[in-house]
C-alpha cells in the first residue's frame, strides 16, 4: 500500500516526466546489459568511445539527457539497439 504522501506526489507528476524517467531508466538498465554482455566497465566504455568515465558514469546516473546522436554512437559501440521505433517493431 503507498502512502498518501506517495501517492499525492505521483498525483502531482507531469505525465511526461513520469514517461520520461521510465524511457530513460529503460535505456539505462539496457546499455547495462549490453556492458555486462560485452565485458565492459564505465571506464572501457568511456575509452572506446572517446568521453572521460565521468560522462558515461552521468549517462548511466540519469544527469544528463541524452541526445539521438548519443544513443547511436552507444549502439555502434555497444552492437545492439538500445531503443525500438514503432517501425522496428512492425519489421520483427
């Protein structure tokens, strides 16, 4: 059971903030994967990709938004989608 307060709070969410952490954190715990799959640490990841570990470690926190080009330059990296479009979904 939530409490009153919990559940005022998400009351109170913008519906595009609660799509947004959702997406976000849906991305996160799949570039996760894809790293845990291939071997990597933040650090390897980072090398790679030419970023300091600082900015992947802000990628994987959620402190930074990231953009398209980032997701495809994570997906070239990493070897596998990170996000499905619709049109994805139809082709499967």
């Amino acid at each position: 059971m939530r409490s009153k307060v919990a559940q005022r709070i998400q009351d109170e969410t913008p519906q595009e903030v609660r799509i947004f952490v959702r997406q976000y954190t849906d991305i996160v715990v799949r570039i996760n994967e894809l790293m845990q799959e291939k071997g990597y640490s933040q650090k390897d990841l980072a090398a790679k990709m030419n970023k300091k570990p600082s900015e992947i470690n802000k990628w994987l926190k959620g402190n930074h938004n990231l953009t398209l080009k980032t997701l495809a330059k994570l997906e070239a990296e990493l070897g596998a989608p990170l996000i499905y479009t619709a049109r994805e979904h139809a082709h499967a």
